[in-house]
C-alpha cells in the first residue's frame, strides 16, 4: 500500500503525460511523484517543453519550497536560483530556474534517472549487504569535488562566494546510472551572495542530521562544516547505518537537561526524526571512539580518512575539498581503478536486481526507484 498523498504537493495531475501546469516560457507534463514525504521538500519528475523556439524537450525535478516562512519561500527559491548561475560544475545538479503556480514557488532542476544515496543505501540494506567501499570512496570523492568548487566558486566582481551547503547528507546527493554524482539542493546554502536571505536568530538552517559541531554551537562555519557532514555520509555508506543511531530506534523518553535548554532556545528549520537538542547531544559528543567503533572492519586507510573528517575541531579535519578528494582517490587507484562505469554497475544493480519492498515490510522515501510491479522505473523518453 503507498502512504496517502501529502497535503503540501498541490499539482494532482490526472495521470502520466498529463498538464501538471504552464508556465510563461515552459509547459510542465506529469511523469511521477519523486518524494512526497514530511521530511523532504515535495518533488516531481516532469517533462519540460518550450512554449516557443528550437530548446529542446527535457526531464526535470520540481521541487517546492515549504520550509521556510510562508513570506520567504520565493526569496529562498530565487536566492537558489541566484546561486545556480555561479555553481557550474560537473557534479553539481544544474538549475534550469523557478517556476510559480497557484502562488507557490518550484525551484526547476536537473533529472537524473538513478536514485538518491538514501535509497541506494535502503535498497542495500533490503540484500542484507553494504555499498562497496570502492563505491562509497568514488561517491564521497565525486561529492568532495562538488564542495572545493562551490567554496571557491566566485560571484560579481570575481568575489568568492564562499558557498556552504550545510546540507549534505544521502537525500542530497544524487546516483545516475550512467555512474554520475550530483550534489543537489542549495536551498539551505550560507554564501556570500549580494542580498542573500539572513537566518532568523537561534534558527538552524542546516540538516541536522549530518551537521558539523561548530553549526550546532551557531559558530560561524566554512567549507570545512560541510566536509565533517560527508565524513558521516562516508561512515553510513561504509557502515551500513546512521552514524548517531538509526531513526528507527527507540529515543529515550527523559532528556538530560542540556537537551532541553537546547531545545527551549533553538528551532530547526528543517524537521529531524529527533529533537534538536538530542541531535545536537550527539553530535557535540561525537568522537575518535564513535568513529573507531562504527568503522570496525574498515581497511585502516578508509579509518584514517574517516577520522581526519570527522574531527571535531574544523583546524583538524581536512581543509579543501580537494585534500580529500585526494585522499580518497588515492585509495580507490591503489589496487584497481573505480570510475564512472563501476559506478554505473552498481548503480544498476541496486535500483534493478532487489527484493521487493513488499517482501520486507519496506517502503522507500524515493518513490519509483526500489519499485513495486506497479511501478515503472524508467522515466527516460
């Protein structure tokens, strides 16, 4: 059974081809719901075509913007947009810009048919086995890259804009199955952008989940915050589960009283399957142990990489994108290479060849990727 649709995603089209909406330059055919769940903006994959000219007909994601205030979400959506122009990367998800309808605003990006990380991850876990750690090394070391530019990228007047995502996690980083990795979603992005959007006092702005320490202190965080957020990506890939727990267990019923002064002065502007204070307890007291005991059976050059990354103090933990892109390329070439068409093998092999949801009880965030028969996993036309 598929879990009821979500109030926040409005377009209800009739079926697959239909009218999802028309805006000035673009018309927007429906193919499927890509997410449609609390924790996650409402997503669509649809068929964009030009209303005028020779541009060519393309697959998109339509994503709506709903966490922030009702009065900032088109700010935030054109501030995303504002931001894609300077962000040209390979690795990086291409924003095609923002569409409106009915007064709700759609930040238009890059489809790529694979699956989120989350899902191949999930989908593992379904096999009762772990990603690679060639493949986790390949995915990180792709998204490290994505980073050293974003951080270096420059704005008007070759200013660097100094990008943070602050948001990095398996739900923002995107497999193709021709072996891509695109780092998605600069909806909660600081930079140093000419008129961007200040955060509201005592508000994170950030995923808290993978957040950096020195986020949940509300110090002042670089590019080095968002590689402590994929060393903890790096460490669920190799591990096979979350770093601080699974949101499935079971949390503790009485919060010690540091959780709960965090909780009386601090909000999250995006929703956690725990408190903020329970996740900033167990970030703040995340260390070389935690480390050590998730990343047992890890070749010790992975356990090394792991735990310069995820170092508490940002002075110790690798400071470039690129220094660990190195490093990790280094592992993946010391025995025999791994790229773009290994990935792709695995890629496929985790979306095609898996159990079927309804034999486990399991039902993926990412709707259409881990199908039921129903479903129909190509979007391709």
């Amino acid at each position: 059974m598929h879990p009821p649709p979500s109030s926040d995603f409005p377009i209800r089209p009739q079926g697959r081809g239909a009218l999802l909406f028309q805006g000035k330059q673009h018309r927007y055919e429906y193919l499927r719901t890509l997410l449609e769940h609390e924790d996650f903006s409402p997503t669509a994959v649809a068929r964009r075509k030009p209303l005028r000219g020779d541009e060519p007909t393309c697959v998109v994601m339509l994503r709506r913007i709903v966490m922030p205030p009702r009065k900032e979400r088109r700010q935030r959506a054109l501030e995303e947009v504002r931001l894609a122009c300077h962000l040209d990367h390979p690795n990086i998800a291409r924003v095609f810009g923002l569409e409106e309808h009915e007064g709700r605003p759609y930040v238009v990006t890059e489809y790529v048919a694979g699956c989120f990380l989350d899902t191949a991850i999930a989908a593992a876990l379904l096999e009762r086995r772990k990603l690679s750690p060639a493949f986790a090394c390949y995915i990180a070391a792709e998204v490290a890259d994505a980073l050293h530019h974003a951080w270096n990228c420059k704005g008007e007047g070759d200013r660097p804009l100094h990008v943070v995502h602050r948001a990095v996690s398996p739900m923002s980083i995107r497999l193709g199955r021709q072996g891509e990795v695109k780092l998605t979603d600069f909806g909660v992005a600081w930079s140093e952008l000419t008129g961007r959007v200040h955060t509201a006092p005592r508000v994170l702005r950030a995923d808290l989940a993978y957040a950096a320490p020195e986020i949940m202190r509300f110090h002042p965080a670089d590019g080095r915050a968002d590689l402590f957020s994929l060393g903890m990506v790096l460490l669920e890939m190799l591990a096979g589960r979350y770093p601080l727990d699974p949101p499935d267990l079971a949390l503790p019923q009485d919060a010690s009283p540091e959780v709960v002064r965090y909780n009386a002065i601090t909000q999250s502007e995006r929703t956690t399957w725990a408190s903020v204070g329970q996740l900033a307890e167990r970030i703040l007291h995340f260390d070389s142990e935690d480390v050590e005991r998730m990343a047992s059976g890890i070749p010790a050059q992975l356990k090394h990489i792991l735990h310069k990354a995820l170092r508490a103090d940002p002075g110790d933990r690798y400071q470039s994108g690129a220094e660990l892109s190195a490093d990790l390329r280094s592992y993946l070439h010391q025995d025999r290479p791994f790229g773009k068409r290994e990935a792709a093998t695995e890629v496929i092999s985790l979306i095609c060849n898996k159990t079927s949801p309804h034999a486990t009880h399991a039902f993926p965030t990412e709707k259409g990727v881990v199908p039921v028969p129903e479903e129909d996993v190509a979007d391709e036309m």
